[in-house]
C-alpha cells in the first residue's frame, strides 16, 4: 500500500494572483520563482517538495471541486496509493499522468475538496 509521506504543497485561488503573489513576496519574504510560487521545503530523503502557489481565480485545474483550494500531497508508490482509495469505495477523478515534475493522480475528498496526489520522480534538481 502507499503512505502519505508529506503535504506537497498548498494551492489557492485569487481574483489578482500578481497581487496576492507580491503581497507574500514583498510583505512575508517569500522567495517567489519564475513558475509563480515558492519552495518553503526541500526534503532530500524522499525527495519532496513543499510549494505554495496561487493560481487565477477561473482556473479549472481544481475541478470537478468548487472549493477555493486543492492539497497536494506527497505519496511513495502511486499506483498503491491508487489502489487503496479504490479498495475503500473511493474514485479516482484524473491520472495517474507522469511528466518531468512526477506522478500525478486526483481525487475528491467526501466534501468534494480536490486532493492532488503527487509521487516525486526519481531525481529531483532545483
């Protein structure tokens, strides 16, 4: 079975993400990147990472939720993980896709809050 190894990060909506994102930049030193969010952690163990990030108020990458917010949460074997949900009655609503970010999968919580699971490739380079 996978295990939940670590929250992957945090993501919000905004009506003015610039701003939002300045606002944490310039008023709480955030360290925003070039993609538009922050790497608060770094774990070198599993690897992981720990990110916030904003994202426009019409995105649609938080469907089927209406929620303002979707966790991101870091797992070791995907396709274990998977196969839990599903063996306790729960769907899978996207994925499993890979890119050079990692294994992504999503899923509903029973509030109908999105939770995208994430599995770090095997190397990780900042």
């Amino acid at each position: 079975m996978g295990h939940i190894v670590g929250i992957g990060g945090l993501f919000i909506k905004s009506s003015q993400p610039d701003v939002l994102q300045a606002w944490y930049r310039d008023v709480l030193g955030m360290p925003l990147q070039d993609w538009g969010g922050v790497v608060l952690h770094r774990q070198t163990a599993t690897p992981a990472y720990q990110v916030w990030s904003v994202f426009s108020s019409d995105t649609t990458y938080y469907e089927p939720s209406t929620s303002p917010f979707m966790l991101n949460l870091a797992v070791d074997d995907m396709l274990g993980m998977i196969a839990h949900i599903r063996e306790h009655g729960s769907d899978v609503c996207g994925g499993p896709e890979t890119n050079e970010h990692g294994t992504f999968a999503w899923i509903l919580d029973p509030d109908g809050n999105k939770i995208e699971l994430w599995q770090a490739p095997a190397q990780i380079s900042m």
